[in-house]
C-alpha cells in the first residue's frame, strides 16, 4: 500500500512548506504517483503556491503483500 504526500511551498523558504497527504492509500507505486502528480499540478495553479512536490511512501509491513 502506497501513502500519497504532496509537499506545498508558498515561497522558497522551508518555514513556508506544509506536508498534505492523500485521505486514502493506493495499491501501486504508478497509481500513487499518477495521483500525487495530478494534484501537485492543480496545486501550481493556485498563485499562492510557490512549490509543489510529489511523492509517494510505501507502508510499512505492507511490502510483503504486494505483487511484485
């Protein structure tokens, strides 16, 4: 299972950054960041939003379920 997380900055200082995370996990590694990359560029539209960065962090303990 694969936890979405958006880092959102309003300028380019550190203390200008907040970490959202997706309200549900997602199966695949291609499916989170699919996710994460649409709405990071949705984010950018907003003039408010200096920085968007996608990412993904696989669970732990969950590696073991997967299909790989």
């Amino acid at each position: 299972m694969w936890l979405p997380i958006i880092l959102l900055c309003s300028a380019p200082y550190a203390q200008s950054c907040i970490v959202i995370t997706g309200e549900q996990t997602l199966n695949t590694k291609e499916a989170c960041f699919e996710w994460t990359n649409t709405k990071a560029r949705i984010a950018l539209n907003d003039p408010r939003v200096f920085q968007a960065r996608p990412f993904c962090q696989i669970l732990p303990g969950s590696e073991d379920k997967l299909d790989t």
